[in-house]
C-alpha cells in the first residue's frame, strides 16, 4: 500500500547505523513513525527534509498495520529552519514538540492539532522570541486531546477559589481541596489569560502584552499541569536542564 499525505517532523531517532526513525504529525492519520532508510548517507534522496519541524509531503508504504511502515518521498513544503537555528527558540519548541507526541495517539486522525501546530510555527518564524506563542500552542492541544486543566471556579462545589491543585488538574476550594495535596494560587489575570487562550487564535497573540509575574504564572499553572497529569517529565525538559548545567 502507498500512501501520500503531508506532515510536520516532530522527531527522528536514529536506528542502525544509517537510519532513522521519524515521527510525524500528519494532515490526515495523526501521529506516524516511519522508518527512513539511509537518510544519514552523503547524497541520500531525503536531503535535509527529515528535520525535527520540517513540513513535508510524504509518501510510505507499509501493509495497512505495519508496525514502521517505509518513508519514500519526503519533499520540502516549509523547512522552518530559522526556528532550529536558534538553540534557546529550539530547545522550547522541542518541548511542545514532545508533548504532542506524548498527547496524540499514533494513527488517530487529529486534523485540528495538525493546522494548530501550522499555525503556530507560521507565527513563531515571525517572532521567534515570543514563548506565549508555545504556552497557547500547549492550552490548545491539550484542551483538543481532552487533557485540559478545569481552571474556573470550584470543580467540586463552583465557589470562588484561585487554588489550582495539580493532582486534580483543577481549581478546588479550601474545603474541596482538603487532603488533594499540594496546590498553586492563581492570580486572577491568570485565570483570565488562560480562558482568553483558549477562545484566541494564534495571530491576535502577538497583540498581547503581558507583565512577567502574569507569564509566569500562566507557565507555572501549564507546567505543573503537565507534570502531575500528562506525564512525570518531559524528555526535552531534561534536556534542557543538561544544557543549561553545560
Ligand atoms: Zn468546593
């Protein structure tokens, strides 16, 4: 079977000696990994088109459950490249790459998470700088894979409450909260970013403008979030970690 369709390399690992594993978010059948023979090769077909952000058309074949079905044509539609360029703008766009990864099942359609990622590296190559472009990139796809936070009132009783409690992935009350563990306070702007992230597109981000206390706020709720409820950490956070200890 040969299939075509159009993707977004949000990783590749290195299999044997010459090849390569790449994983994609596809336009049609979500997350793809598909094994690419010899890319690493001086003069290989595949040229620099299997970089991690690279868009792509692509064509495989492989039998309809192929575990690793075979990439044979992958042609450049946008490299991206500027945002690989810079290892600072790199290193966070890697972290939203992995967690889409880690949130989209392999072989589930997710047209809305694929246009989203296009989106956001369309606007992220205008204004590299601007991480709130991530932190929204983060609220949608995890409001889209149904791993959103309930940040609001209660979730229990709907009293007012600012307490995020990351083991719930919500906001609680003093009462309701009572023995859910440990818990963050939310400024109010927060709360209201992270509501107004959710209805927003990715052009009028660009627009915002937004004190440090309030930023970090919205990342503090996002990655505790994402800690306590998607997964224990983040591989490119460790990663991260080892270049800043470097
Ligand atoms: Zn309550």
């Amino acid at each position: 079977m040969l299939k075509r369709t159009e993707g977004i390399v949000l990783r590749n690992r290195p299999h044997g000696d010459a090849d390569l594993i790449v994983t994609y978010l596809t336009s049609d059948s979500g997350i793809r990994s598909l094994y690419a023979r010899s890319p690493r090769k001086v003069g290989s077909r595949f040229g620099g088109s299997l970089e991690p952000l690279t868009y792509a058309r692509i064509s495989f074949v492989g039998k309809e459950q192929a575990r690793l079905p075979r990439l044979i044509q992958s042609d450049i539609i946008r490299p991206f490249n500027t945002l690989r360029e810079d290892m600072d703008s790199f290193v966070r766009v890697s972290e939203a790459l992995e967690l889409t990864v880690r949130l989209i099942p392999e072989g589930e359609p997710s047209g809305r998470a694929f246009r989203l990622l296009l989106e956001v590296l369309s606007s992220l190559e205008h204004t590299p700088r601007n991480t709130l472009l991530l932190s929204f990139y983060k609220v949608r796809l995890l409001d889209l894979t149904g791993f959103a936070p309930r940040v609001g009132g209660c979730a229990r009783c709907g009293a007012e409450t600012e307490r995020f409690y990351p083991g719930e992935g919500a906001t609680l009350c003093r009462g309701c909260g009572e023995g859910a563990g440990g818990f963050i306070e939310l400024h109010p702007s927060v709360k209201r970013l992270y509501s107004y992230l959710l209805r927003t597109g990715p052009s009028t981000i660009n627009r915002l403008r937004l004190t440090d206390a309030v930023y970090t706020g919205l990342e503090g709720l996002i990655s505790s979030h994402i800690g306590h409820t998607v997964v224990e950490r983040l591989n490119t956070r460790e990663f991260a970690e080892v270049l800043r200890t470097c």
